[in-house]
C-alpha cells in the first residue's frame, strides 16, 4: 500500500492554485515533520489536528482520505 502523502502528491500539479487540496498537498511537501511514509488514519489527523495549516485542512483531509481508500482498493 503507497503512503497517503505518496497520493496526496497527485495534487499539487493541479494549476489553481486556490484547490484546497492542492494547498494541502503543497503544504505536507513543505512540512518536514510530516509523516510521509504512513498509511495510518489516526496518525495522519493527529498531526494535522496539532499542524493545521489552514482552517479546512482537516475537512480537506477528510475528502482526501476517502479517495486515497477508494484509490487503494481499486
């Protein structure tokens, strides 16, 4: 199974730069501390939880994560 930030980085190609989930996507490939190699739920929102950076990032990763499933179960 790819990594959740492996995923996530589909996005950041996108050219609107006011897509929220290319600003998230953006933003965890600047984030340093990021866990990049995980596919855990809890660990993933634990982080953002305590990170945010920007107010719907949470609801953004959310809408991410139930198409990053969907990508994994295909």
């Amino acid at each position: 199974m790819r990594s959740f930030y492996h995923f996530a980085m589909s996005y950041r190609g996108i050219r609107d730069r006011h897509n929220n989930k290319k600003r998230l996507a953006d933003w965890m490939f600047q984030e340093h501390d990021f866990p990049k190699q995980t596919t855990s739920y809890a660990e993933l929102t634990d982080y953002l939880e305590f990170n945010s950076p920007f107010p719907e990032a949470l609801s953004i990763f959310d809408e991410l994560w139930t198409e990053y499933l969907n990508y994994e179960n295909d």
